[in-house]
C-alpha cells in the first residue's frame, strides 16, 4: 500500500482496456454499449474463456500497481460492458428474446426483458472479487450496476411500475453488495449513469433506490455517475442534472467525471457531506495528461472539496481506450496526486 495513499488516494472508476488478444476491440467500437450478450466480442473459444479472463485481469491489476495507483479493481476485465454480466445473471429476466428501447444516445438497443421477480440466483462477480483480492496487497474496490440504471436498461413485463421495479433490482444488488464485502472488497461502488439520464424518475425514487441498495453494506460505498463514455459521447454538458440529491444518499463518495466536460466545480458544494471521486484525466483526448495538468485540476477541485474528501480518478471510459494511453493517463494521475499532497504537507 503505498505511503501517501489516506490523502488525495487515487483510483480507477472500473474499467481497463481489455487486450486485442481477448476481444475483437472493432466489434465493441462499432456496437452501442451491450445490455444483452455480445459473445461475438471475445477472440477466445469458451472452453478457454475463463482462463483467458483471469490471465488479461492479472494484467490489468498489475499495470494499475505499476502506474502507482492506490484503489484499484480487477479492471472489469470479464465483462461485456459494465452492466450486462450482472442484468443477465438474474431470475425473472428474460435474455433470450430481448425487447427493443431507445438508449441514452437516442438509438434502439436491445435490452433484457424482466418477466418474472428479480431474484439473485447465485454469486455473480464474487469470484472476480476472490480472484482481485488474492491478486493484490492494494486496497480493492468493484462496481455493481445501480439499481436505477438496471431498471433504464430493462423492458418490464412483470412489475408494472418504474419504481417498484428499481427497488427490486435494489433488493438484488444489495444481496450481491453485501457478498462482495465478505468476499474481501474494501470498496463498492454503484455505476448509476442512467441518473443523470432520466433526472425527473431519478428525483422521484433514485435515491431511495440506492439507499436501498447499500443497505446493511459496510463501507466505504460510493455512487457513480457519468455523461457516457467519452468513446462513444464526444459533446457533454458542463453540468449535471442530478446531483446535489445524492447529498441524501447514505453512500459515503460520489463519483463524477469533470475533466472532458470541463464541469463547473462550484457544484461540489451540494455534496458537502460527502467525499467527492473526481474525474481528473480526459478520456476523449488522445493526449497524456502531464503530471502538472493532473495536479492543476486537483487543485481546482481542493478549491471547493476539503483534501480529506476528495479522491482522484479518471472521468469513465477507460474500456475502450488503446492500452499504452490508458497506462500512460494513470500514471499521470499517480504522479499529479503525488504533486498536489507535498503541497498540502508544506
């Protein structure tokens, strides 16, 4: 663990690239973020699939312990995208025939059809946890899909009602959350993008919806929320929709991306009962952030958050980024925290 890492701790969002080895990088470009299987997306037969995983997550732990990062996760490594390996794992939902919506971008995707109760049938990324902690001596977070954003990313055919269908994703996350503590995660973190999508349903039952979620789950907890990857979204607004309601949230951080969108930091002050997860490197340039950049930008954001309440990350993306820019970023970010901390100890 390194030294510095109770002040300005620096860590990944979720996602790392996945190596041209284990997935055909054109397929996931060219297709919108999956919300059923895109098993066309692995380069590796399904007898070997596993093995290939756990051997690409070995990298991924150990480019982020060589870029000094302090918090870190098993890069997502298996997944398809960051929520459809825990949509699909679940009784009630069907994933055979698929309905059609229209997605953040306003195109028709094709999303899991929820046909009966939700219910958590087995672990689903428990051994992803077990594999990330018996892999590291760092401290070790994994994300789950919210509640809120699983219930966007679904076609209800069963509840009949937005909220109650949330609150039954939550009843499942929570069960998953809970796992992953005992299964060794120092952090769990809720990716909630669809917050900031559909803000009206957010305010009515969002943060009910997440309160529920990481009930009875120790912390620390954090809720992240995002614009859409910078690969896929090159516009984005300098504002969120919602966000200083999460200030009712019981998760201890909350993650945003500030840096592609050039993000007014004068709204961190909504969230000033919570530790803020700032996105400080710019997935949509292709450019290495130096070093002093990070620490401006970190700079900026101890104008508004107090240095004990603030973590230093990407803005999310990471997935779908060349592997050598992605190292390169989090090695910046390392380096821009460990500027900013000599100058807070004088």
């Amino acid at each position: 663990m390194p030294a510095n890492e109770s002040l300005l701790p620096t860590t990944v969002v979720g996602s790392y690239p996945q190596p041209d080895w284990l997935v055909d990088r054109a397929v996931l470009a060219k297709n919108l973020v999956p919300r059923v299987r895109m098993k066309q997306i692995w380069r590796v037969a399904e007898d070997a699939l596993e093995q290939a995983q756990d051997d690409a997550t070995l990298v991924a732990i150990r480019d982020m312990e060589r870029a000094g990062i302090d918090i870190i996760t098993d890069g997502e490594i298996r997944r398809e995208s960051y929520s459809n390996r825990f949509a699909l794992a679940l009784d009630g939902v069907d994933v055979d025939t698929p309905a059609e919506v229209v997605g953040r971008t306003g195109k028709v995707t094709l999303v899991p059809r929820v046909v009966g109760k939700l219910r958590r049938r087995e672990p689903v990324e428990v051994r992803d946890m077990r594999f990330l902690r018996a892999n590291t001596d760092r401290k070790a977070k994994i994300t789950l899909p919210g509640p809120f954003t699983l219930s966007m990313q679904a076609h209800d055919e069963h509840y009949g009602d937005e909220e109650a269908l949330a609150m039954a994703y939550a009843e499942v996350v929570a069960e998953e959350a809970r796992a992953l503590k005992e299964a060794g995660a120092d952090v769990i973190q809720l990716d909630e993008p669809w917050l900031q999508a559909r803000p009206e349903q957010a305010k009515r039952y969002g943060v009910k919806a997440i309160n529920r979620a990481l009930q009875g789950v120790p912390g620390p907890t954090v809720v992240h929320l995002c614009f859409g990857y910078a690969a896929i979204v090159t516009e984005k607004p300098s504002g969120y929709s919602f966000l200083p309601q999460l200030s009712d949230s019981v998760a201890d951080q909350i993650s945003i991306e500030a840096a592609q969108p050039k993000l007014d930091l004068g709204i961190l002050s909504d969230l000033s009962n919570k530790t803020v997860m700032l996105g400080v490197l710019d997935l949509g340039s292709p450019e290495v952030e130096t070093a002093e950049t990070v620490a401006a930008r970190l700079r900026a954001g101890l104008k508004h958050v107090a240095p004990e309440r603030l973590v230093a990350a990407p803005d999310c993306g990471m997935k779908y980024m060349p592997r050598e820019r992605a190292f390169g970023k989090l090695k910046a970010l390392a380096e821009g925290a460990a500027i900013v901390r000599r100058e807070l100890a004088g």
